[in-house]
C-alpha cells in the first residue's frame, strides 16, 4: 500500500488503520476487541481442554477443592452454616430454570419496545449457549468430583460447568446489552460489574459445593465468554447495517411518557 507524499508517519499509520478496518466492514473499536476476546476466551479453554485431558489438572483440582472443606470432615465446607446456604442460593441463579427465566423476561421486554433484532440476539446467544454447553458435555464427559459429598444434586458431566458457561453467556450477553443503551460510563461500569460478579459468583459456588472441579469452572467462564464475545461482535455487524437495535427510541415532543 502507498501512502501520499509527504504524509506523518504518524497519519500513515492513521491512514493504515482505517484501509483495514474499512476492508473487514470494522470502523470502531468494539467488533476489534470483541473479536480479540473470542480468540483470547477460546485459546484459554481449549488450552484448559487438553490439561484436563492429559490429567495434569488433577493436583490443582484436589488442592482447591478440600482446602475448601474442613480438615477433620471433607463432608463440612469451610465457613458458617449461612454461609453454605449462601452458596446454593449463588449457585440457583445459574440453573437452567432462573437464566431461562431471565432470558424469557427480557425477551418480553424487547418484544414489547420493539427491539426485535436485540431479542433475536439475546435468544440465539442464550439457546446456542446451551447446545454448546450439553455437546461439550457429552464429548469430554468428565466425571463429577467424588472427594467430597455433593452440596446439591447434580445431572451431567463435569467439564465444562454449565452454570459458569450458562451464566457467563446469558448475564455478559444482558449485561452488554444494558450499557449499549445507556451513554453514562458509570452506568455501562455499573451493569457490566454486576453480569461479571454474578458469573464470578456462580462459578465459585459450584466448587465450594463439591460439584465441580476447579478446572471445569474456569473452563465454563472460557467458553461462556468466548461464545458471549462471538454473538456481540455479531450483533455490533448487525447493528451497523441497522438489523440490531440498541438506543432508547427518542421521546416524541411534547409528549411525557405513560
């Protein structure tokens, strides 16, 4: 590429840029670094994938898991009663009955202000969420922890855990979502900090009650953020060619809202 005569080196590189971005349909930063997640979030659980396969998580996985339950009782997590009662309320907000319960409830909220393309994405980002979730399952199908009782009935395989995958998938996708459409920093700091503590949360719960692996939760937030990575840089194409809707429609003049 040739740059005009004469041209900063500084405007060069300007000028580099935006052939770039303009060659691959990108021209703000948020499809880059979306994308940049997705190759990030997915070499992390693959890497992750072949550890757990080649056993060599196994120290790490029972180090964590009993240094979390008392030393004379495996059966006896670590903490207060309340606090173990805390835990499997944490660990409910990720179950498949309360995300699908979420995502039903935004969905009507979108169907209703006529945000049809944000409610297709949040329902394809959620629903593929959890065919990706049972297929990776049903591949590695890695037994459950047997080194201490379990603190709540567990269905499936181990790896990767579904509620960290699932409630990465669904919380980042709503969260992102919500400071799409609100200009304030603080606001979009706000709802983005409150979908990764509640993802944080879940999965840390799943381990603290015996049900997973170390391993299989952090695998559950790699491929959870990759997958919600992928849809919003998806969703930020759509919404340049005005197929994703994400401002507030404006008031109409001289009329309050109802």
């Amino acid at each position: 590429m040739k740059f005009p005569a004469g041209q900063p080196r500084h405007g060069a590189v300007q000028h580099l840029y935006r052939n770039l971005t303009l060659r691959l349909g990108l021209t703000e930063a948020g499809p880059l670094v979306t994308l940049a997640l997705v190759g990030l979030f997915g070499w992390g659980f693959v890497a992750l994938a072949g550890e757990v396969m080649d056993h060599d998580t196994l120290a790490f996985d029972r180090t964590l898991l009993l240094a979390l339950r008392s030393p004379t009782d495996p059966a006896d997590p670590l903490g207060p009663a309340w606090l173990e009662e805390s835990a499997r309320d944490f660990t409910g907000l990720g179950g498949h009955a309360i995300l699908g319960l979420v995502t039903l409830a935004t969905l009507g909220y979108l169907l209703m202000t006529r945000r049809r393309g944000a409610a297709a994405l949040v329902f394809f980002a959620v629903a593929g969420g959890m065919v990706v979730s049972a297929l990776l399952k049903l591949g590695f199908e890695r037994p459950r922890p047997d080194l201490v009782p379990h603190g709540v009935r567990v269905y499936t395989a181990s790896f990767p855990s579904g509620h960290a995958m699932l409630s990465a998938v669904t919380y980042l996708t709503l969260g992102a979502l919500l400071a799409r459409v609100h200009k304030p920093r603080r606001v979009k700091v706000f709802f983005l900090g409150l979908a990764v503590v509640l993802t944080v949360l879940i999965g840390l719960s799943r381990i603290y009650l015996g049900v997973h692996w170390p391993s299989d939760v952090l695998a559950g937030w790699c491929v959870g953020a990759c997958w919600a990575s992928l849809c919003w840089y998806v969703a930020l194409l759509l919404q340049r060619r005005g197929q994703v809707e994400t401002e507030a429609p404006p008031a109409t003049p001289g009329r309050s809202a109802t």
